[in-house]
C-alpha cells in the first residue's frame, strides 16, 4: 500500500497574501515618504521661514526637518522632486556630521529671516503714516524648535508604523486559530472533519483508577470484564467468548459515569479515545460524519483500543421524532454514520466502545441493539454504604475533626450522588474556613448539608412575631403527625430559619431498608405532608399559602398513586405512565371519563389523608403548641427535643416491636432445639 501524499494546506495561500499587503504597503504608500535633502537645499528654507521644526536623531547624524503645510503645498507644486513627501511627519531628512556647526549654521539663518522681517517692517512703517504707525504690530521673532531624540534607536518609529500590521496579523491569527480550534484541532480550517478525541496513554503518570471509584461494585465488575479482556484475549477466546462491542453507561446526573470511564483509562493497559458527543455536532453539513469516521479510523490504528463517548445523546436521540418542526437532517446523518462504523459491513476488531448517557429513554432503538451496545450498565445513587465510601474517597485531603462520623453523614445524605457528596465536602470546608476554625467539625458538614438542599441561611429576613409563631406551628404540626404515624420517615430535626423560599423546614430520613412501597405507606406521608396547613387552620382559622409547596407534591404524589401505581380500586391495575417517552404529549392516553374519575379518586385520597391527619393535629395540639414554643426559643430542634415532647416515636416503637418479635423467634427456635429432660435421663 502506497503512503498518501500530504494534502496541500490552503493556508500558504493566506499566508502569501499577508505577505504581498506588507511587502505593498512598504514598497507603494498612497500618503508618500520624506525625501534625502542637503543642509544647502535647507538652509534657504529657514531663511523663508519655511521650517516649523527639526528634529535631531539620538545618534546626531539623522536631521529630520518638518516644513510648514503651506511650504508643503507650495514645494510640491514648484519642484517634482518634493511631489512625493508626505503632509504630516517630518518631509526632509539629510545627514550632518558635526551638531555644534548646525546649532551654529541654523542660528545663523535664523538671524538672517530675522533680520529681513525687521527690514520688511521698517519699510512698511516708513510708507504709513505717523498716525498710523501705532496699530502695526511689530514682527514675531522666527525660531527653528530643535528637539533631540532620547531612544538609542530608530527602532521605535518603525515599530509604530509596523504596529496596525501586526495588529492586523494577530486578529487574523486568533481569527484562523478559533477556525481551526473549532474544527478539528491543529491542522487547519480544511481539517474540520477531524475527530477532536483526547488520547490516554498507558504510560500517562496522574492515572484515576478504579480504587478512586467509590461504590458501583456491580458496575464495576461489568467494565473489569472489558479490561481483562483486553489484558488477557486468550483466556476468553479458548472458550469461544466474544468480548461485548459496546456498554452503555446508564444513570442519574453526577453519579459517575465519566469517572467510571476515567477509571478505565487508567486501568486497562491500551490506548483510550474520549470525545464527546457534542463534539460531533457542527454547523457545516456532513461534518459529524466526518468526525465518526475520523474517530473510528484512529480506533483501528491504535487497536485494541476503547472508545468513549461522553454524552452520547446528543447525536443518539431516536430519529424521526418532530421531523416537521427541523428541516436539518445533520444529526441523523451523524448517527447513521454511528451505526454503521460500529456494526456495519466492516469489522472494529479491537475497537470497544463505552459511552455514558443520562437520558437513555430518548436514544435510538438501533442503537440500543445487541451487536452495537451489548451491555447497559446502570450507575444508580449510591445507598448509604456506598455513599459512606464515597465520603471517604473525597475526605482524604480534607483536614477533619477526630469526632466525624462517616456513617452518620452517609444517614444524612439519601438521594445525593457522588457529586452531591463531594459538593457537602467542600461545602462543610469553606464554612469551617468562614468560621476560621482549624479543622472540619460535624456540625460543619450538617451546615453545608442543609445549604446544599435547602438553600441559603437568611437569619436576617424580616419576619414579624405572628408570622414566625405561624411558621414553629405549621413546621410543629409537620412533625408531629409524622412523628405519630409509623410508614411516615423518621423525624431528624425541624428549624424555623428560613432557607431559599420556605420559612422553615421539617427534615426527615427516608429509610433505605424499605424497597417495597405500598399504598398505605404513601396514604400516611400524605397525611403528614398536610399536617402542616392543618395545624395553622386549627389554631388560627385561617388558611396560609405557605403550603403551596406542600399540596404540589402531595397532589402530585397522588395522581401517580391512582394513574401510574394502580392503587385506586376504582380505576382499576391500569398504568397510564409511559417510560419510553415516545407518547404523543397533545393526547392523554384515557377518556374524558376516565380523566373525570382519576380526579375524583385523586380528591376521595387527598380528603382522607386530610381527615387523618386532622384527627392527630386536634388530638396533640396542646403538643404541638409546646413544640412551638421550643421553636421559637431554639429556632431548630432534634429528635431529641421532640421525643421530649411527644414520647417514643410510631416508626420506633414499630422498629422494637419488630426486634422484640424477631428475638422471640430466635429463643423459641433455641429451646426447640434443646433436648428435653426426658430424653437426656
């Protein structure tokens, strides 16, 4: 196979134009150049008084003479010679070797136009009248300015009147360079459908392995498989195994796909190319498939090699979606270009790819299929064992109280990913930092935590006496309902200091042991999601639009419970819920009924978890007054302020009883298990 031959870089033609606008505007000036004179050629002129200035170089032999715009004119005029000098700037120049003989000789020209205007002017006072004589003015004496330059060089003026040109070269420089940056990397602005894949080495030092992955174990075993493949071929290939072609990487925002794939880089011993799917999309038609077949042309140079694509959506959305509302195909050109390099006619041996998504629902079906991604791997939220190990990856350089508990913080933090956590690392450190403490305290990481979900502290909101008793007894009535219902999440603290938008806030736990959720699991957080309305309209008569927040979700959470979840006997195990995304959005998928029914079943569920936590508000208010009061005074309490007030809470006593239960059965599976008296006799 014969090496192709270098393509030509149309560059040198910008560059060969650049070149001919300096070399023209040197050689050719539309405003003219001064002219090499001699002292005797000058001399006349001062004794015309033609002469406004002279200026004497710092190396005293370069006379530069500035004549007067009139001189200009008229000299241009007169004499061929003097047609090209320039109106502004200096118009002669000569070379004088000896500057005490020019002060002498410009001085002494000086004295002769001196002299003939004091001539001129007695003349005309001996042809005026002697009542006249007074109103002429006498003459001006004529002075040459003579200036010395104080720059060692002429270096200087060149350099100003070089200044707009490379002005100019640098803009066009940026200007091709941004062209070129937005085009596919170094080469130009013709290699715009180059594939901009950042390469990793094997020999490259900073390597993020999958020691830095902090949970995934399942995960993590998956993509260990695709390594070991690529370390150890033979092993799988005695048994006929086919390594996967492709995996997807699939999971909520920010719970570390990307590292994942980072961790592959470092751990698999073979080139990795990373490019994300943005990269591909561009203005110009057929850029994007340029690029795939640029990046799929590298893969199989550096084969056995992994591909990853970050982002994968943005060229992988399924195709023929909206098509009246786009009339630019570009990005369905790039993915077919995708589909086919990956599993076409010809074969990526060696080429595996691994590509990371958050919005899997949208992605093309053939591309989903068995041959391109043979695997979806699912990066979910960690659970609190997962998220205690990603607490301790990210406060390995952080400078730590001895009392932290990394478990208790992992309690803390259900739902958050792994940038969540790393985000209340460095959240707890800078307000340590504010505090000037020396070093991150528990009580810094409980800060950041509620910053993080609940927004900014605002002690200073101005709130009046009434509006902050109304906030301790809605929060109050919150907490209490929950407190007393044992499907409710357990109570962790309540504040009254206003966060974000909400004056105050009820925090509680969910309980991650808890897989299956059934209906009255949700019946009771209903209850306890009203609570809190209940409680100002039982103590004040009134109703707050303070409780928007709350009758959105728990609104929310009952259309689900009746359309989605089936647990409406009147509606029937009907599911209206479409996890592909691919219903039309213009149409409801039931009958105007059937709508008349669910809203009906939806307020029947609302009033019951409203009459049920009524019951517990009217029956606990005195509590709940208390519970205010102690808001008021410490403006946040604990679980163990509240157990003080209302006692042992539903989901612990449950939570003992369960134990007591469970060791009865262990004691009575023991003394089943001892012989008896008899036997033994």
């Amino acid at each position: 196979m014969q090496p192709h031959a270098p393509r030509f870089n149309f560059m040198w033609i910008w560059g060969v134009i650049l070149i001919g606008i300096i070399i023209v505007s040197f050689v050719w000036d539309d405003e003219g150049a001064p002219i090499e004179s001699e002292w005797s050629s000058v001399a006349p002129m001062i004794e015309q008084g033609e002469v406004e200035k002279i200026n004497v170089t710092s190396d005293g032999q370069r006379i530069e003479v500035f004549l007067s715009q009139d001189a200009v004119k008229k000299y241009k005029q007169l004499n061929k010679r003097y047609e090209s000098i320039p109106q502004e700037g200096y118009q002669l120049y000569f070379i004088h070797r000896d500057l005490k003989i020019l002060d002498e000789d410009i001085k002494s020209a000086q004295q002769l136009r001196n002299e003939q205007l004091q001539a001129e002017y007695e003349q005309t006072l001996s042809q005026t009248a002697d009542s006249l004589q007074s109103t002429i003015p006498a003459p001006t004496p004529y002075k040459v300015d003579v200036r010395y330059e104080e720059n060692e060089s002429g270096w200087g003026s060149i350099l100003l009147n070089m200044l707009p040109w490379l002005l100019l070269i640098g803009i066009w420089f940026f200007f091709i360079r941004g062209m070129s940056r937005g085009g596919g990397g170094a080469g130009g602005i013709m290699n715009v459908g180059k594939a901009r894949a950042q390469v990793y080495d094997k020999d490259k030092k900073a390597k993020i392995t999958f020691k830095d992955v902090a949970g995934h174990e399942e995960a993590k075993v998956e993509i260990m498989e695709i390594v070991d493949f690529l370390k150890k071929a033979d092993k799988y290939r005695k048994l006929g195994a086919k390594i996967p072609k492709g995996a997807l990487l699939v999971g909520p925002p920010g719970t570390g796909k990307t590292l994942l794939a980072k961790a592959v880089a470092g751990e698999a011993n073979v080139p990795f190319l990373s490019i994300s799917g943005s990269d591909f999309v561009e203005m110009f038609v057929g850029v994007g498939a340029s690029r795939v077949r640029d990046l799929f042309e590298q893969a199989k140079q550096k084969a056995p090699c992994i591909v990853f694509i970050d982002e994968i959506d943005a060229i992988g959305r399924a195709r023929g979606k909206n098509a009246g509302f786009s009339g630019n195909d570009e990005r369905e050109n790039t993915l077919n270009q995708l589909l086919t390099e990956m599993d076409g006619f010809q074969t990526n041996a060696g080429v595996i790819v691994l590509a990371a998504t958050n919005r899997v629902d949208i992605l093309d079906k053939a591309l989903m299929r068995a041959g391109r991604f043979d695997r979806q791997i699912d990066v979910g939220l960690p659970d609190i064992n997962e998220r205690e190990a990603i607490f301790e990856v990210h406060l390995r350089n952080i400078k730590l109280d001895e009392q932290i508990d990394r478990h208790f913080l992992a309690k803390q933090t259900p739902g958050f990913s792994g940038a969540d956590i790393a985000n209340v690392c460095n959240e707890a450190a800078l307000i340590a930092a504010r505090k000037d403490k020396t070093s991150v305290t528990q009580e810094d990481f409980l800060a950041a935590i509620d910053r993080i979900i609940g927004g900014l502290e605002k002690r200073n909101k101005s709130i009046s006496a009434e509006e902050r008793r109304a906030t301790a007894i809605h929060e109050a009535g919150h907490a209490t309902v929950m407190w007393m219902l044992p499907e409710c999440d357990p109570v962790l603290k309540v504040t009254i200091i206003p966060r974000g938008k909400s004056l105050g806030a009820t925090w509680s736990v969910p309980d991650e042991e808890r897989v299956h959720i059934t209906n009255t699991t949700l019946e009771q957080r209903l209850a306890g999601m009203l609570a809190g309305r209940i409680a100002e309209e039982v103590n004040y008569g009134t109703l707050g639009a303070g409780a928007l927040n709350d009758l959105e979700r728990s609104t929310k959470m009952t259309y689900a419970m009746v359309a989605y979840y089936g647990m409406s006997k009147k509606i029937g195990p009907i599911s209206y819920y479409d996890s592909t995304g691919t219903r039309d959005t213009f149409t409801k998928p039931f009958s105007e009924q059937t709508a008349h029914e669910i809203d009906n079943e939806v307020r029947r569920i609302l009033d019951e978890a409203y009459t049920k936590a009524r019951e517990i508000v009217e029956q606990y208010n005195d509590k709940i007054n208390a519970m205010a009061d102690m808001l008021l005074e410490k403006e946040t309490i604990y679980t163990e302020d509240i157990e003080s007030i209302l006692g042992k809470s539903a989901q612990k006593l449950k939570s003992e009883a369960k134990k007591q239960a469970e060791e009865a059965v262990v004691v009575a599976e023991y003394v089943a298990e001892q012989p008896s008296a008899e036997a033994q006799e």
